[in-house]
C-alpha cells in the first residue's frame, strides 16, 4: 500500500511539472489510483510486491554472503568449501525464478539486479572451475599516488 502511495504522489508532482493538458489527465489517474487502495485486491497485490521484494531482498544478502567468501578464502575445485558455495549458488538461482514481479517495473529491475549479482558469482567460480585458481583481483587497500611532474624544461 505505501508502495501505491508513492506512485500516486509521484504522479502528482509530475502532473504539476508536465504541461496543462497531462495535468488533468494524470491528477484523474491518481485520483482512480488512492480510491482503489482501499480495494482488497490491491491489498493483496500491494502485499504480494512486498513479499516479492522481501524475498529478492533474502536472495541478495545471501549472494552478497557467497561473493565475499569466494572473494576472501581460498577455494580448491575439490574443497568441501567450493562445492558447498556452488551448491548455495544454484539453489538461490532456482529461488529467483520463484519471485513474481507482478508486472511491476521495479520488481523486476530489483530482480535483474540480484541476477546479475549471482552470476558475478558464478564467473568466479568457473574461472576457479576452469583454472584451478581464483582470478587476480586488484589491490586496492590503497588509492593510487598521483605521479609527480617534473617541472622544468
């Protein structure tokens, strides 16, 4: 229900920044939206949203978990570890294609995110799968010194 109340101040303000004749139009949509958040079914799709977004949001802090193991230790290809990160990853992609989006556009943006997300993960794991060792990742504890210009000449 927040999320519909959002929407219909956010339609608001744009009807009031947009020209004369979109205003009338979109202030009547607004107005059609707020009368229908008191309607059951809008509760419901308003609370399926928010389970969605709560399970995406489940989703990513457990990949966000795996991203920081496979980025911090050391797997071997054979390690009781790696098979165990593996697994936990393929279990959450088969979790996301459970999460409805509910034609709504953030949801789905939402979703795209987490995917995009795991399969970061993924790439990791193949290049350890492939190459037997983790890719290099850049040292970056420290900002680069800017190099000084001799002046002169």
């Amino acid at each position: 229900k927040q999320w519909y109340q959002r929407r219909v101040r956010g339609m608001r303000m744009e009807a009031e920044e947009s020209s004369p004749e979109n205003d009338e139009e979109t202030v009547k949509l607004a107005d059609q939206i707020e009368k229908s958040l008191n309607d059951e079914e809008t509760v419901r799709l308003a609370e399926e949203i928010e389970k969605s977004l709560n399970e995406l949001a489940r989703i990513l802090e457990g990949i966000v978990e795996l991203d920081h193991t496979v980025k911090t230790t050391y797997l071997a290809v054979d390690s009781r570890e790696f098979r165990r990160v593996d697994e936990q990853l393929t279990q959450f992609l088969l979790q996301l294609d459970t999460v409805e989006s509910h034609g709504v556009e953030e949801v789905r943006q939402y979703r795209k995110d987490v995917v995009l997300k795991a399969q970061g993960v993924g790439r990791i794991l193949d290049h350890i799968r492939e190459n037997r060792y983790p890719p290099i990742q850049p040292y970056t504890a420290q900002p680069e010194r800017p190099v000084s210009k001799r002046r002169g000449r």
